[in-house]
C-alpha cells in the first residue's frame, strides 16, 4: 500500500475497534475492551513491520560490459555486486527441505539472488536470466548486404 492507502487501512481499523469497544462498554462487556486495545496494538505493530519489510529490494541490471546486481536490506543499506555476463553462470542448487538457492556464479564468486522468492518464482527469475544472458551473448547484426 502507498504511505495514504496504509493511512486510511489503520483509520478503519481504529474506526471500527472504537465502534466495537463503545458497544462492548455499552452492553457491560468492559473486559473485551482491554483485548480490543491489545489486538489494535498488536495490528499497527504488525503494519510497522510490513512497511519495514517493504524497503528491501533487489535490482538485477544487465548492461553491455557488466551484470548488475544490487540488493537493499530493510535497514536501507544497499549491496552492489558487478559481474562480468561473460563468465556468468545461473546455478539453482537444490537443498534438502528448503526453497532452492538461486546463484549467480561467475569464476570464484557465487551470490544469491531473490532469497525472498519462492521456488516457482526463483525457477521463472533462472530461466528469464538464462534468456538474457544467452541473447547478450550472441548478438544479431543487421546487415543489409547479408539479406
């Protein structure tokens, strides 16, 4: 959600726990009104953490003489790695009840990339890597003389 979305989300929920403890207070239930405040507490916690969570991202650019990967932690620290697309190799590794490692390998160095995927999405992201990486390395030339 955008910061205004995220807004109106908590002004329903505040408007609805308000609605729902006067009615509780009203009917005599005053208990209910304690755990109605600790599950809005409990809620707007849970959306501090979601927003948090949003601020990580990874960014894979692939350019003429080098492959691009960035990766940006909730803290807002960001990780850049370059890798020659000459050498680049795209390894899923399989581990034992877990969601499968997707590796970018090039010589001596192997990074992990979209930790966050899961397996389905980490093979989709291997094979559309694979594409680029095959296109790039066999260019097409248009020459008119060739036709």
């Amino acid at each position: 959600l955008s910061r205004k979305g995220v807004i109106i989300a908590i002004c329903v929920m505040l408007a609805g726990s308000a609605f729902t403890t006067s009615l509780m207070f009203l009917l005599g239930a005053w208990p209910v009104i304690g755990f109605n405040g600790v599950e809005i507490a409990l809620a707007l916690f849970l959306f501090r953490l979601n927003i948090r969570a949003a601020r990580a991202r990874e960014t894979i650019i692939l350019t003429s003489e080098e492959l691009q990967h960035s990766h940006t932690n909730i803290r807002g620290q960001t990780q850049t790695t370059i890798l020659p697309p000459y050498w680049l190799k795209i390894v899923i590794e399989e581990r034992h009840g877990r969601t499968p490692a997707l590796l970018l390998a090039a010589r001596n160095i192997r990074r992990e990339i979209g930790m966050s995927l899961g397996e389905s999405e980490k093979r989709d992201l291997a094979q559309a890597l694979a594409a680029a990486l095959t296109a790039w390395r066999t260019p097409v030339f248009a020459n008119p003389q060739l036709d």
